[in-house]
C-alpha cells in the first residue's frame, strides 16, 4: 500500500507589491458583513418601529457574518 502526502500548503512569504491596508479578501469580508449588518438592520426597523433594537440587530448580525465569510471564502484560488 502507497501513502501518499498531502500537498503542502504554500505559504507567502513575499510582502504585497503595493502599499494598501487591506487585502482584497479582507475588504470584501468587511463590505459583505456591513452590508449584512445593514439590511438586517433595516428590516428589523421595519418590523420592531424600534431603532435601539434594530441597531442591536444589525450590530449582532456585523460579527457573525464577518466570521461566517472568513471560514467561507477560501484564501488562495
């Protein structure tokens, strides 16, 4: 029987070219999670009248959708 190993991930070890804050994947899981957070917020507006609740909502929705697109969206192709 042949064992084989699995490819090793390869790790980057260069610095980025240019000079910005984020990486692209990082911007987008920050923008997704905003808008989220925003629609959320919004639609418990609508339902509740409330403007407390829905800005509890809509700052609880902020961290579960950033944690749920970082484990989604794959950091190399």
């Amino acid at each position: 029987m042949f064992v084989t190993k699995p490819p090793e991930r390869a790790e980057d070890t260069d610095p980025p070219d240019d000079d910005s804050l984020l990486s692209l994947r990082s911007a987008m899981i920050i923008f997704g999670s905003l808008v989220v957070a925003i629609i959320v917020g919004v639609l418990t507006f609508a339902a509740a009248g409330s403007l407390p609740v829905a800005a509890l909502a809509g700052g609880g929705a902020f961290p579960g959708t950033m944690t749920f697109l970082h484990k989604q969206i794959s950091r190399r192709s």
